[in-house]
C-alpha cells in the first residue's frame, strides 16, 4: 500500500494504491459523494488545523466515490451529514490484483472553512479486507481498538519541492 500527498496552486492531492481486490460501498458511485463508505475498503486522509482544533476528514473509496466531514474535535462532527466540497474532483480504478484512487479538492475551499498550512497537521489510513477490515495508519496511534481520529498524534505536514521528496 502507498499513498503521497501534492499541492499545487490551486488543489490539494491525494493518490493511494493498494495491492489486492477491493470491497465496495454497495451504494459508492465513481467520482460522488457517499456516507458510510468506511463501512467497505477505503483510504482516508485527516488535516487538522491545529490553530482551531478542528479537522477535515476525507474517506475515497477504490472507485473515486468519496465523502468529507469537518470535526470541530475528536469524533465532534460539525455536520454529520457530511462535507460535499464544492470543485473536487475523484476517480478510482479497480483491477482483480490491485486499485488506486485519487481525490483532487480547491485549496481556496479548504482555506475558507481550515486553516492550512505549514503548521497543519496530516495523517494517512487504508481499511482493507471487508467485511473482516484490518485498519492501518501511517502515524500509528497507539494502543485501544482502531481509533484514527487522534490529531494530537498526526505528524505536521512538511512540505518539501518535488525534486526533494523524490
């Protein structure tokens, strides 16, 4: 599994791959906006304005269907319907051995209702093999039953050019 993050701009970028087949939302249409898709195999990426304590949470499903909710703390969603963000832009493809999705959303949008920016901070997930889900974080949270929704131990966004990352 793989994920990288880009920023342009105009667009914050998130592309993740993952070997192996994938279980979809039976509602999760490619490229829309859909609750529950966490219930099925997904990636998810959290961005936490620290300066607020608040923090965006984004699932995107193998085939681009994805959904957003901002959180004003942990687990507190502010609407929990959810955030159709206007301009994103989302697509997923699905192969027998493999998927990959990737989800494009308006820096300006994201700056109207977060702040972001160097002091952000930034945390990864995949849940896979649905129904029986295994749960994977890039920062690791420590101990208890899958819990993501931990800002404090999101590692704050670096960001580096291009040629240096690579």
């Amino acid at each position: 599994m793989k994920f990288v993050f880009g920023l342009d701009p105009g667009f914050l970028h998130f592309h993740a791959t993952r070997p192996g087949a994938a279980v979809l939302h039976p509602r999760a249409v490619p490229g829309s906006f859909q609750s529950e898709l966490w219930r099925h195999d997904v990636t998810e990426f959290f961005l936490a304005d620290p300066s607020r304590g608040q923090y965006l949470e984004v699932n995107l499903a193998p085939n681009g269907a994805w959904w957003a909710c901002l959180f004003r703390g942990p687990r507190q969603p502010i609407d929990p319907k959810g955030w159709e963000i206007p301009g994103v832009s989302a697509e997923g493809a699905l192969g027998t051995a493999s998927w990959e999705a990737s989800i494009r959303i308006p820096i300006g949008v994201l700056r109207e209702r977060l702040f972001f920016g160097p002091a952000s901070r930034l945390d990864a997930t995949f849940i896979i093999n649905s129904p029986q889900q295994s749960f994977l974080c890039a920062s690791t949270p420590s101990g208890g039953d899958p819990d993501f929704h931990r800002p404090a131990a999101w590692p704050p966004v670096e960001m580096v050019p291009l040629e240096e990352a690579l």
